[in-house]
C-alpha cells in the first residue's frame, strides 16, 4: 500500500534557489524580520535554524513551538510545519540534502526520533557562540568559486555534535532512550509499517519478543503502551494528510488502511477528540 506521506506538497532544496544545480547538497540562508508560511508544507531534506532574536510561533508536526532568543529549531525529512515570525526575528538557516543527512545522522548520537519528539532546543550564549561560528564558516566556504565540500561536511559533523550537547543537557530522557536498541527498531518498524500492520505481535514478532515483553518495554521506557504508538503515528500522519493535502476524505482513509469511514472517524476523535472534518477545518 503506498504512504500517505506520498501526498504531501513536497519542496526541494531547488525550489530555494532557482540557480542551484541537480547535486548541490546545502544551502545557507538567513532570516531577517517578520516570515509566515500561510499553509503547511514538508521538505525532502533536512533543516537546522538557529534563532539569534526570535518571537512568534513555529508549528512542527502540528505542535507548536514558541520562537525565542537562543534556539535550534530542527526539522527533519517529511515533517509538515509552518511559522510566522515577528518582525524582530534573526535566524541562519542550513538546508541538508536527504543524501548528506544520511551521513550527519550518526553525528547526532542520539536516534532521530528523539529529536523529533524535542525539535527545538534553547541553548546557552556559549554555545550558540560555538554554533554561530560553525554557520558563518559554512557560509563563506559555499561562497567561494572553488568550495571544499570536505570541510563543509566536517563543520556540519561538528554542528551535530554540538547539538547533541546542547539537547542532552537540556532534555533528561535521550539517554534512557538511547540504551534501549529495541524500542529504536521498534520505532523504525512503526514508521515502515503503521499503515498496513497495527497489531502489537506483528512488531513482536519482527523483533523476535514476545508481545507481552514489548509491551512491558514500552511502558518502562516511554510510560505508554505499545499498541498507543501505532495508533499515534497513524494519528500523525491522518493529520498530516487532512492538514496538508488535497486528497479526499475517501482517499486518506484508504491511504491509512481504513476501508470504512466510519470506523476512522471513530477512531481519530477518540484519540483527539475531534472528528476528521473539524481537524481539518480547524474546528
């Protein structure tokens, strides 16, 4: 069955700057004064903002995040957001492509996942000192006729690091996390079957445990049980589609493995407590 992903208005890194070629892998750009994005998008590559002056809102998977002085912002491949800026706001912004930030992953030390349930991330003068520099050098590297990309890949090696830093000083879970290799793969297998497979023993039986210990895991490790995040990734990727896409009611319910209306209306507004159609029209 395809993903409902699939039906999001994508932009690429080309989309940026009309003047950029086919395997160009990062941009730099940098934000000044009062940015609104009017309707939710996703991108097929990777973005880190650091926010030197900030206020307004930025909405990332349909939470929203408020924008401050001394922030990372993070957004990762397939993620929907949107923001609106004040006129006060300074940020740099480094655009990844989906190929290079295969490689910065392992650089992030923590799992991908992790960060996405904590995409913004305030930091100390130091190290947005530390991290300002990174951007700046990346800046005037790129704007040179003959770049290094060898030296450019380094400082974004560095910036990940840095970050990872900076998130596990301010945030006390990646660590519990992170010595939990199960619960990763269990993640990694929710994202590439939560349309078609929803029962626990499935993901079980993929991971060679028995329900019972998955279950057990999830709830030591995350306080929920395993069968709530299959039903939150669906739930997030049903919003992502009313949100952000012109498919059909119809077409969305098929696109998540509901064959019945009725049934996925049931189910979204017991988990939000809104019907599909007041989701999406904001209700």
């Amino acid at each position: 069955m395809q993903q409902g992903s699939d039906f999001f208005p994508t932009l690429g890194l080309q989309e940026f700057n009309e003047n950029l070629t086919n395997d160009r892998d990062l941009l730099y750009h940098e934000l000044r004064g009062e940015r609104l994005i009017e309707s939710p998008h996703k991108h097929d590559f990777f973005i880190i903002m650091l926010f030197e002056k900030g206020s307004g809102t930025h909405s990332i998977d349909f939470v929203n995040y408020p924008i401050e002085d001394n922030q990372i912002h993070l957004l990762f491949p397939g993620q929907v957001h949107e923001w609106q800026i004040g006129e006060n706001g300074i940020g740099y912004q480094l655009m990844i492509s989906r190929g290079w930030f295969e490689h910065f992953i392992p650089n992030l030390r923590f799992a991908t996942r992790y960060y996405q349930n904590h995409p913004v991330i305030a930091i100390h003068a130091e190290d947005y000192t530390l991290l300002l520099q990174e951007f700046v050098a990346i800046r005037d590297e790129i704007s040179k006729k003959d770049i290094l990309w060898d030296i450019v890949q380094t400082r974004i090696k560095l910036i990940a690091l840095l970050l990872s830093r900076c998130a596990a000083a301010k945030f006390n879970d990646f660590e519990k996390y992170s010595s939990t290799p199960i619960l990763t793969k269990f993640l990694a297998y929710i994202d590439q079957y939560y349309t078609e497979e929803r029962s626990v023993s499935f993901y079980a039986g993929k991971l060679h445990i028995t329900p019972n210990y998955l279950n057990i895991l999830t709830k030591k490790t995350l306080d929920v049980s395993a069968s709530s995040l299959i039903q939150d990734r669906l739930i997030l990727e049903a919003k992502r589609l009313l949100k952000s896409s012109e498919l059909s009611l119809k077409d969305i319910v098929y696109s998540l493995g509901f064959y019945d209306h009725a049934n996925f209306s049931k189910f979204f507004k017991k988990r939000t407590g809104m019907t599909p159609s007041e989701f999406k029209e904001g209700i």
